[in-house]
C-alpha cells in the first residue's frame, strides 16, 4: 500500500478540476479568434463555391478540378459550422460541465469526424485526377469523364464516414474518470462534501458530472479507431506529396521537348507539346496541392497528438502533468485545426492570380470576367492586325522586285516558270497566314459561336 501512494496522489480527480478552470481573459481570446476563424471561413468557402461555379461556365476552369474544389469547400463549410460553435460553448465557457445528452455527443462525434477527413481525402481525390492527366495523359481521358469524378467524390464521402463510424461505438457521455473495463485500482479520492475517503469505482455515484468523452467500456475499439484514422492522415499526406513530386518531374521533363510514355514494353519517348498556359496552369496545380499538403501537416498535426495521447493512456491512469499538458494544447491544437479549414480559399487566391481577381469580383458584386473563347479571341484578332501592320512594307518591296525581276528575266526562264510561281507563293505566305487564321476564326465565330476547339 505504501508503494502505490505516490502514484495515487499524482492520478488526477475531482479535487483538481479547479486548478484548471480558464481564466476570464483566456476565455475572452479564445472567443474572439473562434469568431473570426468561424466568419472568415463561412465567407471564404463561400466565395469559393461561387467562384469555381464563375470559373467553370467561363470556361478558365475543368469541370472535374472544380467539383473537387466545390466538395472540399463544402465539407470545410461543414466542419465549421459543427465544430467551432460547439467548441466554443463546451470547450472554452463550459468545459466541465455536463454534456447535453448521450446522442447528441455520438452525433457530435461522428459530424466532426467526418467532416474533417472528408477533407483530407478530397485533397487526394483531387491530387490524383492531376496527377493522372499531367503523368497519365492517355488514361486520363477515362478518368476525366463526368461520371468517374462523381465517383471519386461520393468514394471520399463514403470513406470518410467509414472513418467515422466507430466513434458512435465509442464516443458517449459518461464521467471522464471511470475505470476501463477489466482494469480496477486501489486509489482513492476525498469527497469534499462528507470528508471521507471513496474508492475510484464509487466516482460515477460521487459525482454528477457527466462529459462527451471515449466510454470506458469501448476503451479497445476507441484505441483501434483512433489509430486507424491516424494511419489514414499519414497514408494520404504521403500520397499526395509523391504524386506532387511525380508532377514536377514530368513538368521538368517537358522542357527538354520529350517524355516518356508508359504501357508499352520497355518504354517509350514521344514529343510533347504544350502552351505555356497550359504549363503554367499545371504548375499553380502542383504549387497549390503542395501547400495544402504542408497546411494539413502543420495545421492537424497537434490534434492528431492530442487523440494520441487520449487513446494511449486511459483518463482514469492520467497524472496531473499530463492532464495540464493536454489542457494546454487543447485551445492550441483546436485552433490550428479549425485553421486549416479556413486557410484553403487563402491558398486558392495565392496560387492562381484569376482566381484572385474573380474572388475579388464576386466579393464586389461586380463580376467583369469574360468568357475563355472570347478573350482567346480578342487577343488573335490585335496580335494578327499587330503582325499584318508591321510586316506589310517589307512584304510590297519584296513582292515589287520579284515582280521587275520576274520582267525582266521573262524568256531565259520560260522553261521554269513554276519555279518563281512557287517562289512567290512562299513569299507571300507570311503575310497571308495571318489574315487566313483570323479569316477562319472569324468564320468559325459567325457559324458556330465561341467555341473552344475552333480557337
């Protein structure tokens, strides 16, 4: 009995709740930064899915990119909601008081854990639809249909929940300091109210409160959800930072003017070519894939701690220094975590310079964006007048002393008349070619409207 002593009096209980109420001003901060991340990330995906719906009709966005996009902006929009408010009343003003009911803290479990690692997995989605048309382009014409990027967005869904399911299982309201199940402990605690000593499997009839924590009696299935969900953040954060690094290789590779292209044996190099736009598109990709990777890494990396360390050692085993060392990081973790959700229409903004200026006319109720195959169309149209202009002297002196010498030299060059014939022709091609192009355009334009492919 002597040898436990010492361990006893380091385990937490009841006695030592008022050592970690919440200071005033504590609690003022934190619900300042909650309401602005709340604000900031309501306004922000909403503006996300309104511009990504602006983007794609005007034809500056994929369809499959910005279903992902809208996906991911709406499952942060989730996660907001859910998570911020109630954080905000049970985590910071109320943090030991009872919960609001058995239900209502599964429920609350399984939203939030959906929520979150919808996110996640929307992030791989769409990370893989990228990174199979930059490294696969041959079977990304399959995976670009409109059914298959439905498909993987219902997957995400559904594996998020998968996910998520165990914590109706596990989750519930009971008092946080209940022994597990099959574990029993020979400490005890002083009740304040009658001054004596009660053993740690009395607590659940020495106190009234009841918090949403892991049951005692699914401790197991708790460790196992726990850990499972842990593996899946570190599988997908690995994913998506290889098919990142993938794509910059392929991209790098472009510029030598060749790549490889596998499904046939051994290899095989064609010629690939590619508008700069093009390029500089899937380069803004792979720069804003790379910072959500760093983003989710650094900002869901002190609460997969936190659930580490819950799932570790059962509440009841807990010392006071771990107790205060989880308290601390709570508000600390919470707030990067919700951090993450808020910070994605910041990434889109600093990646992609149209999304920036479209973000910007929504936000202003003014939107001033043309459609892709007009403005493709207008530039043409001033680059061909541009050229023709400035091309049009030299081309009338040249076509001047072909036409004296054509004169001149008339009978000794009577058996190669085709010969200048030609000669002309591929003179006066330059200055032909680009009033031809502009005549198509114009004439695909007339018949059919702005379509992309004739452009």
């Amino acid at each position: 009995m002597m040898d436990e002593l010492p361990s006893c009096a380091q385990r937490i209980d009841s006695s030592h709740i008022p050592e970690f109420e919440v200071r005033l001003g504590v609690k003022v901060t934190l619900t300042v930064l909650y309401g602005l991340l709340l604000v900031a990330g309501l306004l922000g995906n909403s503006l996300t899915i309104r511009v990504c719906s602006v983007l794609r009709t005007r034809g500056y966005l994929q369809p499959p990119v910005s279903r992902h996009m809208v996906s991911l902006a709406c499952s942060d929009l989730l996660l907001l909601i859910v998570g911020l408010p109630v954080e905000l009343v049970w985590g910071v003003w109320l943090p030991f008081s009872s919960s609001p009911g058995d239900m209502a803290c599964k429920l609350y479990s399984f939203l939030l854990e959906a929520c979150s690692y919808a996110t996640i997995l929307h992030v791989a989605t769409l990370s893989l639809e990228r990174y199979t048309a930059i490294c696969h382009p041959f079977r990304f014409q399959v995976l670009s249909a409109s059914k298959t990027s439905y498909l993987l967005i219902a997957l995400a869904w559904l594996s998020s929940l998968c996910v998520a399911v165990p914590l109706l299982f596990t989750m519930g309201s009971e008092y946080p300091l209940t022994p597990t199940a099959g574990q029993h402990s020979n400490c005890s605690w002083t009740s304040q109210s009658t001054n004596t000593l009660v053993p740690t499997s009395n607590l659940v009839t020495a106190s009234n409160i009841t918090l949403c924590t892991n049951l005692s009696n699914r401790w197991p299935a708790f460790q196992a959800s726990v850990f499972s969900a842990f593996c899946v953040y570190i599988v997908v954060l690995g994913s998506v930072a290889f098919m990142c690094r993938r794509m910059m290789i392929v991209l790098m590779a472009t510029k030598k003017g060749t790549v490889t292209v596998k499904g046939y044996v051994g290899g095989a190099e064609m010629t690939r070519s590619s508008s700069s736009e093009a390029k500089s598109a899937r380069k803004q990709t792979i720069f804003f894939l790379g910072l959500i990777v760093a983003t989710l890494a650094v900002c869901w990396m002190p609460n997969q701690i936190l659930r580490i360390m819950a799932a570790t050692t059962p509440k009841q085993e807990w010392s006071v220094h771990y107790f205060r060392t989880y308290v601390t990081l709570l508000p600390i973790a919470d707030t990067f975590f919700y951090l993450s959700s808020v910070i994605n229409p910041i990434l889109y903004n600093i990646s992609s310079k149209q999304f920036r200026e479209v973000f910007v006319q929504v936000l202003r109720c003014r939107l001033t964006i043309e459609h892709a195959n007009k403005a493709k169309f207008l530039h043409i149209q001033n680059s061909a007048k541009s050229s023709t202009n400035h091309k049009r002297p030299l081309i009338l002196r040249s076509f001047r002393q072909s036409f004296s010498s054509n004169l001149a030299m008339e009978k000794p060059l009577s058996t190669f008349q085709k010969q200048p014939e030609s000669n002309q022709t591929s003179s006066s091609g330059t200055s032909a070619a680009p009033d031809m192009e502009l005549q198509v355009v114009k004439t695909a334009t007339q018949e059919n409207g702005l379509c992309e492919s004739e452009i």
